[in-house]
C-alpha cells in the first residue's frame, strides 16, 4: 500500500534509509531524521507492516522567474534490495507527482545517482556544473567558517586577516541583532548578513531558478555541514568587501562557489547536474515567453507532450504567448498529424537550454530559461 506518512511514522523510514544508503553517517542520520523530517513528506509503500519502498520530497522556497513557489526536492529515493524490480518506485514516484499536480507545483527536482534510472519517469537535466576559480592576479583575503563555537583565538585570526576595526564593527552589528537569529558555529551568525546579501545578488543576477537565501536557509546549511566537518569559505577583497561565498564537505567537494566576476572566473565542465521533472504542465509554460528580439509580436503554436505518467500534462495543446504573458489551452481530441511532438522530460531540458530538439525549430522565437543554480543536497 502506498501511502504519506504522518508524524513521527517517518522515523519508521530510518531502516530502508540506511539499508539503501549506508555511507552516510551516524551523525547525518541523526541530523536527517531530527530536522530535516520534521517538515518534508516521505511517500512510502508498504509490504506487511514494513516498508519497502519510498521517496522523500524536502521542501524549498524556490525563486523562479521572479515568482516564489514552493517545491520539492526528491531525495532518498529508495528500495529494498528484496523488493526491487517489481514497479515499487514507478508506485511511489505517481503517488508522489498526484500530490504535487493537485497542488499546482510547475515541477520537482533531484540529483540523480544514475540519469538511466530517472529518465523513464519523464526528468531531464536542468543544469551543470561548473568550476570556480579565482582569477590570475586576484587579491584576495580568505577565511574559513567551521562548526566549531567563535571564541578569542577564532575572533583574533579573523582580526589578523581582516583588520582589527572591521571585525570590531561586525561584532557591534551581531550584538545588536536578536539573539533568534544567531546560529551556533560557522561564525555564529557573524557574517550572516553579509552571506545573504551576497547571494542574493548573485544569484538574482545569473540564474532564472534557485532556492531563497534566507536566515532560515543558512541555520538549515550550518547544520548540514555540522555532521560532515564541512567548510564554508569567504573572500573578501582589498575594502574587506565579500567577493565569493564557497561551500564545501570536508572531503573538499564543493557544493557551491558563487564569486564576483571581476575576481573569478566560472567555467563549464560539460558535467550535466540536477534534473528536474515538470508536474503541471500549464503553471511550468506561464515564465516563457517570445524572445526580446523575436520579429513576431504574438505567437500560437501546436505541439504534443508525451507524459507517461501525468495525463493532465499527455496530449495535444495550443500555445499562446508574447513578451509578457504565455499560457497553453489543452486540445479535447489528440491531434498526431503533423505536430511536432516531444516527451516531458526533453521539453524541460530544452527550456532549461540543456538540450536541443530535433524539429524543435517550431521553439525558436521562444526565449529559454538560464540553467537553474540549484545546489542544495538534501
């Protein structure tokens, strides 16, 4: 039986969690099923009492297109080794997309382990990975956020760095703010405001979809990195302003590397990294639009969406958008002839810029959204 579990039924989940997953930590564990249960939904399917097979949807304000919605982040995504091949996932994956189109959700998102095994459930890739690196002759001055607690010596290397007067003045800025918003370690909310402002900039600047930085946001980053030992680095240039934010485990992997393009170089790696899913058809299309420079002042277009799984999203449909608005009418009866036809999961890799179609000449005057800068892990 599939079905949502309630409360503290989620703990029940920690079994299959750990038989699927069994690198992670003790401490990631604790810290998993303490906060980050606390407001997701895990879809689970259940064999005699036990279950057998889940998915767990963690929940992220997500900036997209200017719009704020509330998405999900599918994340283990799991099946017990005595119950796999036998369509408990394809289960629990349309329970889960039933919950989010009855909830208008434009789509869902995931970091695959394996693209093959999400590809038939109708993902695509929506973005890549790219590397940082500081640029030849920059200046900077770097130091460190640990989970450890800030005391005089954590203060006084902060000083040595970035002069005595400047941390003087963040000291009088954190005092003065409500002790609710102080987080233990990583500074402990030292230069939390200066992270967020930050990234927000940053973000809002080259990327159409991200995950709102908020204080909430950082607490939930700091305690994530907490059960690793991960790290999180801060540039700042000859004014002491903050020229980069980099995030990363203790194994050195990098989970983010926002720098400012006048000290850092961004470089393509080719390596494709989140793909996505997109539950409601008619709410994902209402952010593209006709392209600035496009000859056409209105455009109205058919084409077919293959969706396997979601038939509100399978069938044929009339397109209609400008520069400002877009929206997509359903057809009562399937039109096959002549209709440039593409399944769900290539379409949002398309409109994410992740990949070309064949025949998708029909798209051309359409304008496509940057690849999403979306680097949360769990």
């Amino acid at each position: 039986m599939i079905r949502l579990l309630t409360g503290d039924e989620k703990q029940r989940s920690k079994a299959l969690y750990s038989h699927a997953f069994p690198e992670d930590s003790e401490t990631f564990l604790e810290y998993y099923f303490k906060i980050k249960t606390a407001d997701n939904r895990i879809i689970a399917d259940e064999e005699d009492g036990e279950i057998v097979s889940m998915a767990n949807l963690n929940p992220y304000s997500v900036v997209f297109c200017g719009r704020r919605a509330e998405l999900d982040y599918i994340i283990a995504v799991a099946t017990h080794a005595n119950y796999r091949r036998q369509g408990r996932m394809r289960g629990v994956l349309a329970s889960a997309f039933d919950v989010m189109y009855r909830e208008g959700k434009p789509f869902t998102y995931l970091k695959p382990a394996n693209k093959d095994y999400y590809l038939p459930f109708g993902f695509g890739f929506i973005s890549e990975v790219w590397e940082t690196r500081p640029k030849e002759g920059s200046d900077l001055k770097k130091i460190i956020l640990t989970a450890d607690l800030r005391n005089d010596a954590g203060m006084g290397q902060y000083a040595a760095i970035l002069g005595k007067d400047f941390v003087d003045e963040l000291n009088n800025d954190f005092f003065a703010a409500s002790m609710s918003e102080r987080s233990p370690g990583f500074g402990e909310g030292l230069f939390d405001a200066r992270i967020l402002e930050f990234q927000r900039k940053w973000l809002a600047s080259n990327a159409d979809v991200y995950c709102d930085r908020t204080q909430e946001y950082l607490n939930g980053l700091y305690h994530m990195l907490g059960t690793d030992g991960g790290e999180i680095g801060l540039y700042f240039d000859k004014e002491n302003r903050l020229a980069g934010v980099e995030i990363y485990w203790s194994t050195g992997e990098s989970i983010e590397f926002l720098g400012d393009p006048e000290y850092f170089d961004r470089i393509r790696t080719g390596k494709p990294d989140k793909m996505a899913r997109i539950i409601h058809l008619e709410e994902f299309v209402q952010v593209l639009h006709l392209k600035p420079d496009s000859l056409k002042q209105i455009e109205t277009m058919k084409f077919r969406i293959r969706d396997e799984m979601i038939p509100e999203n399978n069938g044929t449909f009339l397109w209609h958008l400008n520069r400002e608005f877009s929206y997509i009418e359903k057809l009562e009866h399937e039109d096959r002839l002549e209709v440039f036809e593409v399944g769900i999961g290539d379409f949002i890799s398309w409109a994410f810029g992740q990949k070309e179609l064949d025949g998708g000449y029909v798209f051309e005057d359409i304008q496509r959204l940057h690849p999403a800068e979306i680097h949360e892990e769990v």
